[in-house]
C-alpha cells in the first residue's frame, strides 16, 4: 500500500515538476524490484551487485528529489548523500552479515558469502568508521 502511494506521489511530481522526475524514479523503482524479483535478482548474481544497487537506489539516486524543488540538477546534493548512501550500505551489508549462512545455504552470491566472515567484518568496520 505505501508503496502504491509513494508511486502516486510520484505520478504528482512528474505532472508537477516534468520528465527527469520519472527517469529518476524510473531508475529508483528498477533497481529496487530487480534486486530480489526474477528474472534478474541482481542481489544473487555476485561480486557487490546488491551492495552496489541498495547504494545507488536507496542513496544517492534518491538525492535527486532536489530537482523537483530546485528544477535544476545540481553534483552538491549528489555529494551530500554521500554519507547517507555509505550509512544504508551498511546497513544492509551487516544484514548480510547477520544472515551469511542462510545465503550460503541459498547461493545468494552477497559480498559477505564470497569474503566469508573474517574478512566481511573488517569490510564492515571500514564502512561504518568512513
């Protein structure tokens, strides 16, 4: 239901504000149902591409809600969200953590299943200290 909503909302910007709101959205909605959704479940297919679709849809792409107040795109709020962006990759990188041996069991090709746990949790200390 909230997400039909969010949709609606976006439907109003784009009427609103014009097309870059329905590419950013576009690209935002894309990411956000391909990471687990067949036929491209990108979150399984390896070497940081979940990690990298939850950093560009869930950080910096949502940063381009700027345009819809200032109708210019502008790099500052690009570079602001870096730090959000880096906050809610780890967030899902120490789910990831929290959950390694289920993904094993299910092939799910995260970035802690091929660096094992050792080696993810020293990944997640530098993600939480940057």
């Amino acid at each position: 239901v909230l997400l039909f909503l969010s949709f609606l909302c976006y439907l109003l910007l784009i009427w609103l504000v014009g097309w870059p709101m329905l590419f950013f959205a576009g690209l935002v909605y894309l990411l956000g149902f391909a990471y687990m959704v067949p036929p491209v479940k990108y979150a399984f297919r390896g070497w940081g591409l979940g990690e990298l679709g939850i950093l560009l849809s869930a950080g910096l792409l949502v940063t381009m809600g700027y345009y819809s107040q200032a109708e210019a795109i502008s790099w500052l709020p690009t570079w602001t969200a870096i730090p959000i962006s880096l906050l809610t990759l780890s967030v899902v990188y120490n789910f990831n953590i929290v959950y390694y041996r289920r993904d094993w069991l299910n092939r799910k090709q995260t970035m802690i299943v091929h660096l094992g746990p050792a080696r993810g949790l020293d990944l997640s200390s530098v993600l939480v200290v940057t």
